[in-house]
C-alpha cells in the first residue's frame, strides 16, 4: 500500500563502536549480549540492572555511565537502543539520538525507530536475518526457529572450508569463468551434506575430483587444519 514504510537490509560492522543502551532490564540484556557477540563497546544506562548485566558490569565488559539518561552520553554513540519501560523517555532518547543523525532503536515503538532489529539465525559466518517489517515480530521468530532446523552446524564448518580455498583458487591466476565454475561445482556438490554426516572422506574425495590436481596437498592440509578447529 501507498505510504507504507520500507526497511533496506544491511549487515553492520560493529567492531570498537560504541552502542548505548538505555533499560536494564530483560530485554537489554538480551540486546546487549547480542551486541558483544558482535565486538560493540556498551556503555549502559539505567536505574536497576539484571543480575546478568550487573555481572557484565563487573567484570568490565559493559560501561556502566550512571542510574539517568543525560543528553550528553550520546556523544561517543554510533548506535543507540532504548530499553526503558517509560515511552516519554524512549521517545526522548530516540529525537536527541536522530538530531546527532545516529542509529537508533526503540523497544516497542517502532515510529521512534530509524533501524530494526530482525530476528538472526546465525552459523558461523553464515547470518540469516528475518524481518517482518516491525508487522510480525512474532512470525519473524517463527521464521527464525524453522531456518534453525534447516541450517545445521555443517554450514558454519562449509564457510570455514570455502573460506580458505578459495583464497586457494583466486591465487591459481585462472579466469573468473574457470574460477565461477569450481566454487559452482563446490556448492552445488554433495559437501555439505558430507559435513553433515562427519564423512570427511567423502569431502576430501570430492574436493580431489572438483580441484586441479596440483592442489591435492592443499585440500588435504586444509580439511585437516578445519576438522581440528
């Protein structure tokens, strides 16, 4: 319909920036934990903190800057999330967080948002976000839990072992053809499903058919460096 808003999809580097949290409770815990596993520096503000976020603040993990929201601890932000149970507040945070033109997510009020969140399936490098636009958080966690059955832990060791040889195959110097052709046949081979099984005779024996012969000692070395990772 006419007037309804879109979210472009984008996948952030979080590496050393600073998000601040505002809300100590349940859910910024979860957004909190979340960002760390994604390398954020969190500075957290709030009256009352979960026994997990006190801990986290404990141990240095998370930048505890105080019981109330001052203007000023947006200075340092790249991101911003509200957590509070106090809607004005909230509202607040997200109108000083957009007059700096930062990032900003508001818990339950998506009209003081510029960015959502979307539910994650994550394995290894390989990230799946589902969204429903804010419409359905509660089908996107659907969504989210039947890809999690899909998805298994074998996608997570594939990455690793793609990541590696085509580092492999770029440095052979063949044409982009030939090399489109061998990550094609890659993929679209029975290795994951290998992976899957543990059989990594099967990947190894496969990998030896798809790859030119002088990589033999390559495969080799790298499927045995990604099975003791």
């Amino acid at each position: 319909m006419k007037g309804q808003m879109k979210y472009y999809p984008v996948f952030l580097n979080l590496e050393g920036k600073t998000a601040v949290v505002v809300g100590g409770g349940r859910v910024a815990q979860r957004k909190i934990e979340t960002l760390l596993r994604y390398g954020a520096l969190i500075s957290l503000i709030s009256s009352r903190l979960t026994d997990k976020l006190n801990e986290l603040v404990e141990i240095g993990s998370v930048r505890y800057l105080g019981t109330d929201f001052q203007d000023k601890h947006l200075d340092e932000a790249f991101l911003v999330i509200a957590a509070t149970d106090d809607k004005e507040l909230n509202r607040h945070i997200s109108k000083m967080a957009r007059r700096r033109r930062l990032l900003v997510n508001v818990v339950d009020q998506p009209p003081d948002c510029n960015f959502i969140l979307p539910s994650i399936v994550e394995r290894g490098h390989l990230l799946i976000a589902i969204s429903t636009a804010g419409r359905s958080p509660t089908l996107a966690k659907k969504i989210r839990k039947e890809l999690e059955s899909r998805f298994g832990s074998e996608y997570a060791t594939f990455l690793l072992l793609m990541g590696q040889l085509r580092k492999e195959v770029l440095a052979k110097g063949f044409s982009q053809d030939k090399n489109n052709l061998i990550f094609y046949e890659i993929v679209n081979s029975g290795i994951l499903d290998a992976l899957r099984e543990g059989d990594w005779k099967e990947v190894v024996s496969t990998l030896r058919r798809i790859l030119p012969r002088d990589m033999e000692t390559t495969i080799e070395d790298i499927s045995t460096d990604i099975r003791h990772y």
